[in-house]
C-alpha cells in the first residue's frame, strides 16, 4: 500500500488551516513536515510551535522531517506535541542509535534521513532499528526542485539493508522531486511512502494528483 505524504512547504504559509485541509480531503495519507534551521540547509522554515499549532487542525499523522543541526535537542518537544515520525539526518548526528532509542521510547516513530551525496550503506548497524529510511531525491533545502534518478538506486539498497536486517516494519520514504512521473520508478524500487510538495499543492486538482502518485 503506497502512502502519500504532501509536503507544508509548498503550502500557502499565510493559510495554513485551510491548506491543510485540502489535502487531507484530497485523500493524504500523512502531512509531512519540513523544519529547517537555516544551517543544516540554507533555508529556514518554522519550528515546533507552529506544528503544534496545527495539529489541533487535522487528523493525518505527522511525518516531521528535521533538517536541523541538533535535532536530539527536540524530541521530548516534538513528542508532547504528538508526531508519528521523527525522522532527522544521519549527517547531524555523531550518536545516530541513541537517537533513535530516545525517539521510540517516546512513543515516536524514529527516521533517518540520508543527502543525495550519503550513502545507504552508513545505516548498516541500525537497520534493524529504524522505523524509516527517508531517501533524498533532491538536496535538502527547498521545494520545487528536479528529482536526482540515483535515489532509484538507493531505495533499492535500503530495501536490502532492511530485510538482511529483518525488519520488515520500516517504510522506505523517498522525498524531492515526486510527481505522477517519477513515482513510478521510485515504487517499482521499493519505496511505499512518497513525499510530494510542489506537485500535490500546485496541481489544478490535487485529489487527482494524490491519486495518480498513488496508482501510476
Ligand atoms: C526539501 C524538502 C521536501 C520538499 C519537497 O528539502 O525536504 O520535503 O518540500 O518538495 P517537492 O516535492 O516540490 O520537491
Ligand atoms: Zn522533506
């Protein structure tokens, strides 16, 4: 079953209630999430006090992605606010299993985020510990920009780490880029959650945009 994760991002900041009710209508699946610091990525978005703003707003899980230099320092945050995934990048992190401990013993589902440029193999000796691996198909940042194809690859590795692992609970989560077009490939390699910004929020109609991510 493929799950469709709108990005915030490409949301009209200035409305957010009603944005985010479109798309849950529209028949998302989660509402992804995208805090960035202005350090870890050159642009910076909002934080948890603008999540748990909205979370009154709506019944989809949280699929928080943090592209911030010490995501540690917000999990009992994120946690009391009430988010499914935590999901931050292996390359903040030096202490990357005791991170994802403190995730899940929160009550949170734990995510690695890998850069286009970060191997998957560098998730090797926690594979079996995650509740996802995000797949970067664009460098984080930004929406809108065009999907980098190696990502293909990488989701079909991340496949194998985890069943070698034999954790067949995690999701394979691909974000940057998606749309009708490249979600083919990326579900044929094995992902099952997309993340789609631009594509979703821009489309004359996004119900129809959800569902063509969903079954093309
Ligand atoms: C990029 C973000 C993405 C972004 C995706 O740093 O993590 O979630 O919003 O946007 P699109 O789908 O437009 O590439
Ligand atoms: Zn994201």
């Amino acid at each position: 079953m493929i799950k469709i994760a709108p990005s915030m991002l490409s949301a009209d900041f200035s409305n957010l209630r009603d944005e985010i009710k479109s798309i849950e209508l529209a028949g998302a699946d989660l509402l992804h999430i995208d805090v960035m610091d202005g350090h870890f990525v050159p642009n910076l978005t909002f934080g948890a006090p603008i999540v748990k703003a909205i979370r009154p707003h709506t019944n989809l899980p949280f699929d928080v992605h943090l592209m911030v230099t010490n995501p540690g320092d917000y999990v009992e945050e994120y946690a009391k606010i009430g988010v499914e995934y935590f999901t931050f990048h292996q390359e903040t992190v030096p202490h990357i299993h005791r991170l994802i401990q403190h995730i899940k013993s929160l009550g949170m589902k734990a995510g690695v985020a890998l850069n286009p440029s970060t191997p998957v193999s560098i998730l090797e000796d926690v594979a079996a510990d995650v509740d996802m691996i995000l797949i970067m198909s664009v460098n984080p940042g930004f929406g809108g920009q065009s999907f980098i194809p190696r990502a293909i690859e990488k989701v079909k590795q991340a496949k194998s780490l985890l069943d070698a692992a034999g954790n067949m609970t995690a999701v394979i989560e691909v974000d940057g880029g998606i749309n009708d077009i490249t979600c083919i490939p990326i579900k044929e390699a094995g992902a099952t959650v997309l993340v789609a910004g631009s594509a979703v929020f821009g489309a004359p109609n996004r119900a129809d945009m959800i569902e063509s991510i969903r079954n093309n």
